[in-house]
C-alpha cells in the first residue's frame, strides 16, 4: 500500500456502492407464497405491491413487472402505438422514427426504443441536474420537428428540469416515457416522479433504494393502458378458451416471490432515502475544502431520493487521465486526482465506487446516432482549418471527471469517515 496511505486498514467487510438492505418482513411475505403456493406471476404478493406503489406515488394504477426494463419496453410499445397504430408482428411500433433520449444514463433507458426498431436521437445534460437539457431539447426539436417522443430518465435519483421538458414537449405535441428507475421516492414540487409522463417506470432492481432482487413497474392513471399492459406482459393472450394470440406478447409478469420481497421493502422507502440523504450530507461536508462538488439538484424545487451520492473533479483539479474502452491511464500529480485514480485507492481498501455513466453518444453501439446540444448538432463540429473553440459536449465533462461513491445504507458514519480520508489523500500527495 502506498505511503500515502498508511495508518489506514482495508474494510473487513466490503463497503458496497449500493446493495440490498432488508429488515425481516420480506421473508415472512415470500413464505405466505410458498405456503399457500402461489409461486407464479398471480397471488396476493403482486396484488398488494401494486396497490401499495400506486398508493405511495399517487398514480391510479401499477403493473408490476419482471425488471424495470420491461416497464420501460411496454412504455416505450404503448408510445409507439399510440402514435403509429398497431406494428406488424415482425415490426416495432417505432420503425422509421426518432426518438429524443436522455444521453447520460444507463442504456436500459434507450435499448427499448431499439427494441422498438426506433432510432434514438441524444439529448445533452445539463450541468444543474444532471439531467436532459432542455435548451438541446429544443434544439433537437428545431432540426427534427418530426419527432413525437421524449425518453427522460432521473440520473441517480435526482429529479430534472420537468416543467420545461413537459412544456416543450407539449408545444410539439411529443409524448412521455418517464424513467424513473433511479428516482422512486424523489419529487418534482411535491409530487412523485414516476407520474410525469405519458407512461411512467421504476425498477427494483437488487442496487435500487428498494428492491426485490430484480423487477419493475409500469405506472399509469389509465385504465385502457393499464389493462394492454397486463395483456402484454402476459403473452398478449386473447379472450378465448383455448391459447389464441392477435399482436406479440411477452412473458414480462413479476413472480408472486418476487412481490413478497417487494411487499416487505415500501414500507421501509422513506427510511432508506433518509439514510441516503445523510450519506450524501457526511460526504458534501467531509469534502468541503477540496476542489470537488456534489451531484447537484434544485433545493428551490426537488428532492432527490438521494439513491447514489456523486463527485465532480474540479477542471483544474484533474491530473492527467486517458480513457480507452475497456482500461484507463492517469499521472498522479500533487494537489490533484481523477476517477481512475480515486476509484482504485478505494476498491484497494475494499470499497466499490464507479464511474458516471458513460454518454450514450459515446457508447460504441450508438455512435451513429444523432447527437444534440445547447448548440445544435453535436457530432463533426470540430475543425482542422479554423479554431472554433472546444466542442459543447456536458455529459462527456461529467463523464471524465465525476464518479460514483460508496452509498450503501448500510455504510456506517465511521466507515464513510475512512473513505472520505482515502479521498482527502488521494488530492494531499
């Protein structure tokens, strides 16, 4: 272990970044399962975890789902054909048409829109937020008037510019998908997101504030959706005695165990995203006097669930770092750090951090995709003849100097105080 370093001892136990935090009565709801053996995608597991979100967000009705990806696949389905009728079997509802996304997020975001045969078309973040920019969005809606739908996700539990996504939208005519798989909990002006789009999704997935191992929901105040949604997500079987299909299914229900994990966790939600909150103070206050922020949020009309607590690397704070695709070099200078190096000095003592998300613009999948920022089109807008500046790219800054830090609720105040100091050293070298 480096010098730098010493007088401090790895965890015994592994700090994880976020993992699972379970209080007991979530067993006693996967046994009523066993017991009465409701082991499938029915019982009353999945009846009570439905109402129970629904409750809880305000929204009037919820399906619960095999994943939050399968949520956002049936959102993105029900966009589709709401705007483009009913697709051939072997069709998405999206072929031939674009879609604006939210850039900086995980790509369970925008694969549906692929799902979908659709082509997504990268929306810049914004620096306040983190999230889409409405600035690109109109932008993006001045070179592709067309286009009539937004996929919006709430990096990390923090909610984004929703009024001005919302208006704008509405002024094209564009519908909503909300991801809200990172948010559960958070509010916009009062209200919970997972209800600010035409169709809404969260996950539980086994890192998410709450979780069931896995599994999602699909959250709506309609009933005609909330009933195709049922049918969907059950091989889209038609009223009829034998087994008879008109339009593709899927096999997207949530177990009836799965639920009873679910069940047992709502009632602790508001207790994780308090835990997380404090999280997220210990570290703001612990790296007060270095060159670092938080991942921000507006106090004036949000608040976050605080899922993951974030850093951001003052520009002239960074030393030297190169990223490739799989590895990533850096030079440690005095008074300075990066990602790469931060990240490995914690995994070193038995922590897991991460990097931001990369940029979907950036990800080798999409890299023909269309790209918009505050400025306009943001591919090939360098020149080798004429200094045009740097190019507009907010999403790539954040990508390279911010990172993901240990947010277990289960971290306890003089663990977190270890990997503050990890941190603090890694600048005082």
């Amino acid at each position: 272990m480096s010098k730098n370093f010493e007088g401090i001892k790895p965890f015994e136990k592994k700090i994880w970044l976020s993992s699972p935090t379970m209080h007991g009565e979530e067993l006693e709801y996967v046994k009523e399962a066993f017991d009465t053996n409701w082991l499938s995608t029915v019982g009353k597991n999945i009846n009570e975890c439905e109402r129970m979100v629904a409750e809880y967000v305000s929204c009037k009705y919820a399906v619960a789902l095999s994943a939050g990806t399968a949520a956002l696949h049936l959102c993105v389905k029900l966009a589709g054909e709401k705007l483009y009728g009913m697709a051939k079997p072997n069709e998405g509802t999206l072929k031939g048409h674009k879609v604006f996304c939210s850039d900086m997020t995980f790509d369970a975001t925008v694969n549906p829109v692929a799902y979908e045969d659709g082509e997504a078309v990268f929306i810049d973040t914004e620096r306040d937020t983190w999230n889409m920019d409405p600035v690109a969005l109109k932008k993006a809606f001045e070179i592709y008037p067309d286009v009539k739908l937004v996929v919006i996700a709430h990096l990390y539990g923090t909610p984004g510019k929703i009024d001005e996504i919302r208006a704008i939208c509405k002024e094209h005519g564009a519908l909503i998908v909300e991801d809200a798989a990172e948010s559960l909990g958070a509010t916009y002006k009062g209200v919970q997101t997972g209800t600010f789009g035409d169709y809404n999704a969260i996950s539980f997935n086994g890192n998410k504030i709450i979780t069931g191992s896995s599994g999602g929901m699909f959250l709506t105040d309609s009933k005609d959706d909330f009933d195709k949604v049922r049918k969907w997500s059950t091989q889209s079987r038609e009223d009829a005695p034998w087994y008879q299909h008109e339009e593709v299914g899927y096999n997207y229900r949530m177990s009836n165990i799965i639920a009873g994990i679910v069940r047992g966790q709502i009632n602790h939600l508001d207790e994780h995203i308090a835990q997380k909150k404090a999280i997220y103070e210990r570290y703001k206050e612990g790296f007060k006097d270095l060159p670092v922020s938080m991942n921000p949020y507006d106090e004036t009309c949000s608040t976050p669930n605080f899922w993951l607590s974030c850093m951001l690397i003052d520009k002239d704070a960074m030393c030297k770092q190169v990223r490739g695709e799989k590895e990533a070099l850096y030079i440690s200078e005095k008074g300075k750090s990066c990602p790469t190096e931060i990240l490995e000095a914690i995994q070193k003592f038995n922590a897991e951090g991460r990097p931001i998300w990369k940029p979907m613009h950036m990800q080798p999948i999409y890299r023909n995709n269309p790209f918009i920022t505050a400025k306009g089109n943001g591919r090939a807008v360098t020149n080798a003849y004429i200094d045009e500046g740097e190019a507009l790219d907010v999403g790539n800054d954040i990508f390279e100097r911010g990172l993901c830090l240990p947010s277990d609720n289960k971290m306890t105040p003089d663990e977190q105080d270890v990997i503050i100091e990890i941190i603090r050293r890694c600048f005082d070298k």
